[in-house]
C-alpha cells in the first residue's frame, strides 16, 4: 500500500486536524486559482469534522462541494448524502459555499448519467481535495466490488457513471476511478476497530476488483492519506 497512514488516539484529535488541513488546502487553491474544489463522501463518518470544517475561516464563496456518490433517492429520504451534507457542512460559515447535487428529476439513475456528468462541467480540475470512504466489502465511492458496472467504473475515461450493487441498496451515481484520481490530493477517513482491521486486509492484496479501495490506495499518482481512528 503506498497511501500514507496517520493513526490518530480519537476520532476528536483526528477531526480537529483533518478539518484544519482540507481549509488549509481549500483557501491554497483559491489563492492559486480563484476557486477550489472539495469533493467529500457520506455516511455518519464525516459528519463531526464537516461540523468542524464548517467553521474554518476561509472563502468559502470560493469553494465548489460535491459528492463523490449519493443514493439515487430523493433529499426526503435518510439515505440521501446530500441531505446530510446540507445539514452538516453547508452550514456555519461554510453555508455560503457552492454545492452542486447529484440527484435529478430521472427516475432512473441510469437515464440520468449524462445530465449529471454536464453539472460537473464547470468544476475545475484537478479537484483541490477528494475524501474517500470505504465499506467493509472494500468498497469506496458507489464503486462496488459486487456491482455489473465494476469493470466500467474502474476504467472509463468518463467522469461519472451509474451503478447497481447487489449487496446495497439503491441506484448510485459516482465519480469514476480516473475522475476522482483527477486531484491534487486523497483522503481515506475511517473510524472504528473494523474499519481499521479491513483496512490491513486490504494492504494485504492488490486486486482492485475485490477490494475497489485498492485502485486509490495503491497507486502513487495522487498523495493519499488514510486518516484514521480506532475510537470516538
């Protein structure tokens, strides 16, 4: 594995120091470029160091936000990523940032994969900062080792696509593995014992279709940090 691991004693000293270097990151872009870009992934994980990022004192009119994936449900529903970054990072000083959502008016999420794609068009790349997440099966963004799209999802030069898993529920919509290595730098953010002990098992190999977390992990193209915790 070529990603750097920084293990921190709790998840609170660890957010503290992530949240404080993605604005360091975020307000470095934008003094280079005039805008940066963070794309950030969902679950419960992140939610504590969104609420600290939120407060960072940079440009945040400056800052573009997207997901790596969401569930193609509506904001309604709890599965919605993008509802709990509405309610967790779009907030506090950070509610003046720019956030641009996957999910769209199609039923079908595979109808929808090119009017999502052209939302994207305007965001600069390489994205300043990308973090990833990973599940126990190894999987990161909507990117599943059980899913038809697998083979597509790793290879495509496209930016976005659709997929399907059969052990999860929900459509998704995801960035692709060249889209979300189009970045200055990767994060992998994981809390808990058993995220720490998948982790190892997937240091311990290297095929990218069993394990998709792989395809980030061991490659040397892109910085990446695992950020981890082993406790709250």
């Amino acid at each position: 594995m070529k990603a750097k691991i920084r293990k921190f004693e709790n998840s609170t000293l660890l957010n503290e120091a992530f949240s404080q270097e993605i604005a360091d990151k975020l307000q470095a872009g934008i003094n280079e470029n005039g805008s940066a870009t963070l794309l950030v992934s969902g679950g419960n994980t992140p939610k504590p160091m969104f609420l600290m990022l939120s407060n960072k004192d940079i440009e945040w009119n400056k800052v573009n936000i997207a997901l790596v994936d969401d569930r193609w449900v509506e904001l309604s529903d709890s599965a919605s990523n993008e509802a709990m970054v509405n309610s967790a990072l779009l907030i506090n000083k950070a509610s003046v940032a720019n956030f641009v959502g996957m999910k769209t008016e199609h039923k079908d999420a595979f109808d929808a994969q090119a009017t999502v794609s052209a939302k994207f068009d305007a965001f600069k790349r390489p994205f300043d900062v990308v973090i990833l997440g990973m599940g126990e099966d190894g999987h990161t963004a909507s990117i599943f080792p059980c899913c038809a799209q697998l083979d597509e999802a790793l290879t495509t030069s496209k930016d976005i696509m659709a997929t399907e898993p059969t052990t999860a529920p929900h459509q998704r919509m995801t960035f692709t593995k060249s889209a979300l290595l189009n970045s200055k730098q990767l994060y992998l953010h994981l809390v808990g014992e058993s995220k720490e002990t998948v982790l190892l098992d997937v240091a311990a190999g290297s095929d990218e279709k069993q394990a998709p977390i792989r395809a980030f992990l061991n490659q040397s193209v892109v910085p990446m940090s695992v950020m981890l915790a082993t406790t709250k």
